[in-house]
C-alpha cells in the first residue's frame, strides 16, 4: 500500500480492522442551503462516540467517520476540504490509502453543499447509507435496512434550523428500530456558515451524551437549554451595548425556556443581578427570591459579589435583596 502524504501527516492506515474500534452507528452530516451552517449528529451502543465520529470546520466541512472506525478521516477529511478538495476528492483520496475500506462508513459535506459517502462491503448489517442535497445519512449494525431511508426523509421534511433537522434525522432512526444493540451515546456539532476566524465562536452547538438509556432524547434536551443559554449570552452583549430592554427580554426569554431546570436559578439570579446594576432593585426581587428557593447558597454569593464589581458596593442594598 502507498501511503498518502497530507501536510505533515503520513497516512498509511496500517492498523488491523480487527483490532480498530468498532462504532457501529447511525448519523448525519449536512448543510445548510440557506446559512451555509455545517454540521454532524449521531448516536451509537458505543461509549463516548461524541470525540470519535463527527468532525466539522466553519467554512470548510463536515465529516462522519464510523462502523470499524478509522478516526483520522475526520482530520485528514476537514484538511484536504481546507486544501480546496471537494467532498468527493477529498473521500476519493483517504480510500485510496486505505487497506480496510471494507469496514469503513465514511460521510462528508463541503463548504459548498457536495456530499460523498462509503459503505464498506463488509460494515456489518443492516449497513447503508442515502446521499440528497447537502446532506448524507449512514448507519450500520441497525435493526432494520430502512433506517437510513428515514432519517432522510425526516431531514427533508422537517422546519427549523439546521441543528433542529438533524436532531429530527436521528429520532426518525431511532424511531426506525435504531441500532440492533440499543442506545448509548449521542452527539451533535454544528458551526456557523462563515469562518470569524475564532473556532471556538463558530460551533453554535457541541454537545455530547456520553453515556445515557436514551441518548437521543437527552440531547435533543440539552440543544434546548443551549438554546436558552445562547438567549442569556445574548442578553449579556446587549447590555454590555447598553440595550437594558432587549438584554431584560432575553434574559426572561432564556428563563422560561427551562422553568424546571437546576440551571433556571443561575438564569433567573443573573437576571436579577442586571436589574440591580441598572437601579431596578425592586424588580431583582422576586428573581433573587426565586433563585434563593432553589438554592440558599445564592445569598451568599450575593454578599460576595460586590467586592468582585458585580453588585453595588451599597449594604443597604444587599441586605435587602438577601433578606
């Protein structure tokens, strides 16, 4: 075997199929036509699949390794896309190099909505995959051959952004019969449609369920609470902006979005806390009150706050939110 040369990495995937991982899965990678946003979900019967299947770069791609896994498409996949390679060439290229295609399921997207996706004649049944426009479906060792048929319908049908498709891709395969084994760990990563140079600012959604009965169902929970989450970091840009009102209402926004979770008292204390630095004590209040219900460990940190700039130094003031 020739081994491929890719920047500084040799690639000559000398590792025995036998004795590589074997992440059997189902999962989806895409694009979004409209925003250009990129992303990857999957679920598996495998530990920990977040760090090993899903691989995406804001304005490069998105790559889904997985069955008798060969992790290094995932970087080597994003590298050659980087390089100007298409979805197609760049798979085209990690294959020819590769002595176990057999085993492999290999899925990417580019930048510029091009799909290419591989089945080794040897990924263990069911084990298919179904390619449309900007996006593809792949799954192995599932209960039923239909599941990737399903995902792809449920992702060409379903409204909302792009991460809400996907979650919608991977209920539908779940829904399908899912993985011969049953569930165990999920993941999702999306990135913004255009680079800001800051990788970190462009995942708009990295989230991973390591180890959980239903997997898919508490991701799908946690995109929900990122969701309120991105509403607080919203409300904090505006205020530092000095749009009190909009900075409130996403504030109130991020709080109802998840009124029975633990995280509802942070929302609901920092909320008070930017009332009270703006001069509506009285409005803070009830928030404060609330928080403390949760938790009673909130008053204290009132008291410490002011010495760290985030409340008024006014004791006045702070007695009577702790009180």
């Amino acid at each position: 075997m020739r081994p491929l040369l890719i920047g500084s990495m040799l690639l000559g995937f000398a590792v025995p199929a036998n004795a590589q991982r074997p992440v059997h899965t189902y999962s989806i990678v895409a694009r979004d036509s409209l925003t250009g946003e990129l992303g990857v979900a999957v679920q598996s019967h495998w530990f920990s699949v977040g760090p090993l299947v899903p691989w995406v770069e804001a304005g490069v791609g998105a790559v889904a390794t997985q069955s008798f896994v060969e992790v290094s498409y995932g970087p080597l996949g994003l590298e050659l896309m980087r390089a100007g390679k298409t979805a197609e060439q760049a798979l085209s290229a990690l294959l020819t190099a590769d002595a176990h295609t057999d085993v492999r399921q290999v899925a990417m997207v580019d930048a510029n909505g091009n799909v290419a996706a591989h089945t080794g004649g040897n990924a263990i049944e069911a084990a298919s995959h179904r390619t449309g426009r900007g996006y593809s479906v792949q799954a192995n060792l599932m209960l039923a051959s239909t599941v990737p048929d399903a995902m792809a319908d449920a992702f060409e049908t379903a409204t909302g952004d792009l991460a809400e498709r996907l979650l919608a891709a991977l209920d539908a395969a779940q829904a399908e019969g899912g993985d011969i084994r049953g569930s165990q760990s999920a993941a999702i990563v999306v990135v913004t449609g255009e680079p800001t140079g800051t990788p970190w600012l462009d995942r708009t959604f990295d989230l991973r369920v390591e180890d959980h009965p239903r997997p898919v169902e508490e991701l799908r929970r946690l995109v929900h609470l990122a969701r309120a989450y991105q509403h607080m970091n919203a409300g904090d840009e505006a205020l530092t902006e000095g749009d009190i009102d909009r900075a409130l209402h996403e504030y109130t926004t991020a709080a109802g979005m998840a009124p029975d979770s633990l995280t509802n008292g942070e929302m609901v204390f920092w909320h008070a806390v930017s009332l009270v630095n703006v001069g509506r004590v009285e409005e803070s209040l009830p928030l404060f009150q609330r928080a403390f219900a949760q938790d009673p460990n909130w008053r204290e940190l009132v008291r410490r706050l002011p010495a760290a700039g985030q409340l008024p130094n006014d004791p006045a003031i702070i007695e009577r939110i702790v009180r």
